[in-house]
C-alpha cells in the first residue's frame, strides 16, 4: 500500500479551515443587540472586531446616556454573552458611531453579544433602526496583522471572510 498517494487524496480533498465572523444586529426595545459569532472552521485566539455606523444609511450613532445626541430612550454598552471572550470593555461615548471589540479565545461557533441603544440622526424613525438605516455600516476584524471587512447590506448582517486559520 502506498502511502503518499492516499496523504496526496486526503490533502486535495481536505475542505480548507476558515476563521470566519458573522455579526448581526438585532433592533429590540428598549435595547438593540450586536451578536459577533465565529461561525469558521477553527478557534481565533486573538482579534480585534470593529463595527463601524459611519457609512450607515440612517446616519447611526450609539446613544448611551440622557443627555447626548440620541432620542428618548437610552442604554448604556452591555455584555450579556461571551465576556469571558473580551479582554477588556469598549468605553462607548454618547454619539459614536465606531465600537471595538477585542477578543481572545474564541471558539467555532463561540459568539460574544452585546446590547446598546442605537438611533438614527437621518430623522426617519429615530428610536427604531429599521434593516435600510442599517445598510452601509462595516465590520471589520483585525486578526494578527490582516485586516478583513464587510459592508451591511440588504439585511442588518455581515460576515468577514479571513481565509485560512490564522491562530
């Protein structure tokens, strides 16, 4: 039995590990959701993730104090899933517009959440970001030294492609 030949097989045929991101926004009342979940092949040990409203269709800003440029309701940044994952909490201002997250350790299929306020500054629904406001916010993820994004389309969801495992 040759063995070079079945390790040549196994090898051609092998499915390459990918360490993808798929992030996802969920609007709620009175807190809206961010779920970053490594929906890859393999584990990331280290990474910086980004999600970025700049470009967003409704001008998206995080609204998390009374007295800044949000309307009405207002939440502060909160992990409710994956803190273990996070090496230390993103200080959030009132009006930003830009949240970085800097995980470690995170498993396939390990998803980290967080709950925010987010409004829109466009003046169409304010306190409700409908799926279009959101349409144009990136993410994007910083694994070792590639940076990788993705832009928000249709739906408030997105996934960066980072190739092959890079942990």
């Amino acid at each position: 039995m040759k063995i070079l030949p079945l390790l040549t097989a196994a090898c051609l045929l092998a499915s390459p590990s990918l360490a993808d991101l798929h992030i996802e926004f969920v609007e709620g009342a009175p807190k809206d959701r961010f779920v970053v979940t490594n929906t890859g092949n393999c584990p990331i040990d280290a990474a910086m993730v980004t999600i970025d409203l700049t470009g967003s269709q409704g001008g998206l800003i995080f609204d998390v104090t009374g007295a800044g440029s949000g309307v009405e309701v207002f939440q502060p940044f909160e992990v409710v899933l994956g803190g273990d994952h996070m090496v230390q909490l993103p200080n959030v201002k009132d009006g930003d517009q830009v949240v970085s997250l800097q995980l470690e350790n995170l498993d396939q299929n390990g998803s980290v959440a967080f709950t925010i306020d987010v409004d829109d500054t466009a003046g169409a629904r304010e306190i409700t970001v409908s799926r279009s406001e959101m349409k144009g916010a990136t993410v994007s993820a910083k694994v070792g030294a590639n940076n990788y994004s993705a832009v928000i389309g249709d739906t408030p969801k997105a996934t960066v492609k980072t190739g092959d495992c890079l942990s």
